[in-house]
C-alpha cells in the first residue's frame, strides 16, 4: 500500500507540473506536500527522490525543489520512469493527453519459436495476438503488435483491450508490469505503416520492440511498436 501511495503521488504531482500549476517552477516544501496529500513525510520523500532520479525535478541546496525546465520543453510521449505500470495506456502522453485506441486484430495463435524463447512458454501454450492502433485526437501515432500468453490471462477480452491491459493485470493478478527490455531504432516504413500512420512511402517508422515483466519476473507480454517518426522522442536523465 505504502508503494501505491508514492505512486500516486508521483502520478499526480506530474499531472500538475504538465498543467503548470507551479508557476514559479518550484514545489512547495515536504511538510507543506505531507499536509496536501495527508500522507507521512517518508512517502513524500521518496515520491520526490524517484521524480529527482528521473530528471523531472531537482533539488538546490537551501533553495527548495525545483521542476527540471528541460522535461517541461523536451516532453515525450514516453513518460516511463514513475514507478507503476509501464502500459503505453499509463505512460504515453501529449500535453497532458492520453491516448485512443482502437482494436485492429485479436485472436489465439500457435507461439513461434522465437515466442517459446521470449515469453518462456512452450510449443503448445497458445497465445494471444493483438494489433491496436493509438491516436492523439484524430491523429494515428502507433501501430501495437503484442503477444500474451493465454494461460496469464484467460478472461482477456475485446473490451478490456480497449482500454488499459495492464491495469487489468493489477486488478486480475495483483501484480505490476514494472519491468521492461526496449530495443529502439528506426527503419523504412512500411505499406502497412503508410497506410495506418498517414506516412508517405519516403518517411520513416520508430520502433519500439521488447518484453514487459510483472514483478515476479515472468514475461508478460513481447510487444512491437510501430511509431510515427514524428512522435519518436525520448528523454533520458543520467547522473555522471
């Protein structure tokens, strides 16, 4: 419980950073934080040392905590880092938005070998395939290929898919997709880019491939993201 609480926190605390309800660019003290979400200062501490270790704010000695101005002027769409669920559902966002979805392909199909290696599982254990395609208002930016093993999640279903699966996760497993492997890089586009993500055949495609965990360290999910390269934008904060 004490995990969630800082998670909310976090959560709600960039959601008003993004709404600039810190006009001043500054947070207002522990105490004054411990009061406004009537939690214990340690939650409040370590809610702010996950938000420092991610580059979203600073702390300046005697001064205060401070939001980062470069995570406000470089915002991605990739807003991984808070703590929770790593579901593009979760942590994909424009100015404040979250994305749409809308289901392409969802059936049962035999695991490939590459499958079997990547999600543990065996030649027989079945899975699901899932193609979603994700907008910004009217505006396709991604293209979302993932494989699930049935056994993980038998009551998986259409309308679950279109929201966020991995909150269903937290719901019917008790567990967190906290965990990821992402290989990024980019390539021609497709036919099938072009025709979903409104490129024309000289643009490119960012791709996002990789395996997401639940907490225990069992595979989940092998997904493949398919993006428009407008929307391809990462920020990365690294201590020297």
């Amino acid at each position: 419980m004490a995990e969630l609480i800082y998670q909310q926190i976090i959560g709600d605390l960039k959601e008003k950073i993004f709404a600039q309800k810190f006009p001043d660019m500054k947070l207002p003290d522990e105490r004054s934080l411990a009061e406004s979400y009537d939690v214990s200062r340690s939650s409040i501490k370590r809610a702010l040392s996950r938000m420092a270790n991610d580059g979203i704010i600073f702390k300046k000695r005697g001064s205060g905590t401070f939001i980062n101005p470069l995570y406000l002027k470089n915002e991605s769409v990739f807003n991984y880092g808070s703590g929770k669920n790593l579901g593009v559902s979760d942590n994909f966002k424009l100015n404040g938005e979250k994305p749409t979805v809308k289901v392409l392909d969802f059936n049962v199909v035999r695991p490939t070998e590459e499958l079997q290696r990547d999600l543990f599982i065996q030649p027989e254990d079945f899975v699901y395939k899932i193609e979603r395609l994700r907008f910004f208002d009217d505006q396709p930016f991604m293209i979302e290929t993932g494989y699930i093993p049935i056994k993980l999640l038998p009551k998986l279903s259409s309308s679950i898919l279109e929201k966020s699966i991995f909150e269903y996760v937290q719901q019917e497993l008790k567990q967190s997709v906290s965990k990821s492997f992402m290989s990024v890089y980019a390539e021609p586009s497709t036919a099938h880019d072009q025709e979903l993500l409104q490129l024309t055949p000289t643009e490119p495609t960012g791709v996002m491939e990789g395996i997401f965990f639940l907490d225990n360290g069992t595979p989940l999910e092998f997904s493949n993201m398919r993006l428009h390269y407008k929307y391809m934008k990462f920020n990365s904060f690294v201590s020297l």
